[in-house]
C-alpha cells in the first residue's frame, strides 16, 4: 500500500468539507476553497458565508499553508443574488438591515483574513456579489467566456460587499465607474483587458493555470511571501472599514425604496426595469 508519508498527505488533503463550502490543502501547501452550491449558482447566502468563515479560520491554523484558490463547484463561480435574503431585507428596518448588510459582508471578506495569497479562478459567471468576492482576492484569472458584472444599480440597489473600495483599486476609478454606473457585464476576455484579472483561459484551463501560480508562490520562502501579503493588504485595507458602513447604509436605504421594488419584481416578471 501507500507509504506511511503518502497516506498522511492523503488524509490531510481533505480539511473540512460540507455542504457550502468545500476546503482542501495539497502537499505543496495549496489550499483550494469551493463555493459548493451549483444548483442556486453559489450564489452568496448567509449559511454560505458562515460556513466560509469557519474555513478560513480553520485554514488559518495550518502551519503548511503557502497559498489558496478559490473557485466555484459547477458552471457559474458566483452568480444570483439569495432572494429570500433580499425580500427579508425589504420587510426589515433600516437599522436592522445595515447591522445585516455589514456582517453578510464580513463573512464572505473574511477572505482577506486568510494570511496568505489569494487568487480566485473565475470558473464561469461571477455577478453581483459574487463578482466583488472574486475582486477580494489578491488576483483573479478567469474563464473567457464567463459573464462578470456588477449588476447592482439595474437592480435599483446600491454595491455592496467592498465594490466601492475594491473596484476601483483593482481597474482604477474610471473603468470602476464605468462597470458600477452602468451595471454591464462584460466576458472574462474583456475583464482582463480592463485591468480585473491577469489572464482569461479556456474554462477547462482557469483552475490548472491558478494552480500553477499558486504553486509558483508556494515555492517562495513562505516568511517573505506572508509578510508582503500583510504589508500590501495594510495598504489596501485603509478606508475599508468606512466604506463597508456607507455601503450598508447606502443598501439599508436602497431596500425602502420604490426602486428596489421594482428591481425584484422585473427580475420576477422577467423584464427590463423601468426606474
């Protein structure tokens, strides 16, 4: 049989798996995390992120730990909002709905707390909130022809879970502007012309290409590389916190008014909104 070495790597591939989220770390020290919920399209929903931040904490506590990927199980990476979640949100005060914004981002950003590189492989569609997951991360490679939006503003919503402070750092203030005031979507290969992720590949190539990269990282002396992470998040996190409060407020007000209605019903009524 396996060697005793051989069958430990084995056993320790599979860190906690369940039914959201999917966690595992290869040899070389490559976690990989899965957004496990192909049917909804993994979209972003509250049992989700909380199975997600125990994932990362428990990742944290791997002393092996050289860098992570994370991806979607399926065809879409992340992409449909959790309706029951929103029409919850329309019934709710205002208070309410910004202490349930804020910490329905911090689950998923928790992502940032991870000590090491992050990259996202874009398997397929990323939307939404799913999108700014992905614009969370250190880097993102992505599939050609995935659809990536930031969808928010035809939905009559306000962006949420760190677009406001992560868009325009990763394209920049003008191409940020451009995708949240207009809510388009655009192709994995036009996503990388744009300055939003390194490199668009064949979908059956994002994750062997992310793989590749992280193995590369992993191969780095893993102080230098970890220190680095902590300094260049340093720098990206100043104003983060700011900026997640206005955006929870900002959604708070989006959800009691007539546009957010309209938004939900054209979604329902498969329709274009009329604001």
């Amino acid at each position: 049989g396996m060697s005793r070495r051989a069958s430990q790597v084995a056993l320790r591939t599979v860190r906690f798996s369940s039914q959201l989220v999917e966690t595992s770390v290869n040899a070389q020290g490559v976690a990989v995390l899965r957004l496990n919920n192909p049917k909804a399209l993994n979209a972003l929903t509250v049992p989700m992120g909380d199975e997600f931040t125990t994932a990362i904490t428990d990742l944290n506590t791997d002393s092996s730990l050289r860098a992570a990927i994370l991806t979607g199980n399926g065809s879409a990476f992340s992409a449909g909002g959790d309706m029951k979640f929103l029409n919850e949100r329309l019934v709710s005060d205002a208070m309410t709905n910004t202490s349930a914004m804020l910490a329905f981002y911090n689950r998923f950003l928790s992502i940032r707390k991870i000590r090491v590189p992050t990259i996202a492989a874009i398997n397929g569609h990323a939307i939404g909130a799913g999108l700014c997951l992905a614009t969370a991360c250190d880097m993102r490679l992505v599939a050609k022809d995935a659809k990536l939006g930031y969808t928010f503003v035809g939905l009559g919503l306000h962006p949420g879970m760190g677009a406001s402070h992560f868009v325009p750092q990763v394209m920049g203030p003008q191409q940020a502007a451009r995708m949240l005031y207009t809510g388009e979507t655009i192709s994995g290969s036009e996503a990388v012309s744009r300055g939003l992720a390194l490199s668009a590949h064949d979908t059956d190539d994002v994750f062997d290409n992310a793989m590749t990269l992280a193995t590369t990282i992993a191969k780095q002396s893993s102080m230098a590389v970890q220190t680095s992470v902590q300094s260049l998040r340093c720098s990206q996190n100043v104003g983060l916190e700011q900026a997640l409060q206005r955006e929870a407020d900002a959604q708070a007000h989006s959800y009691a008014h007539a546009d957010m209605r309209e938004g939900l019903a054209a979604i329902a009524e498969k329709r274009k909104p009329v604001f």
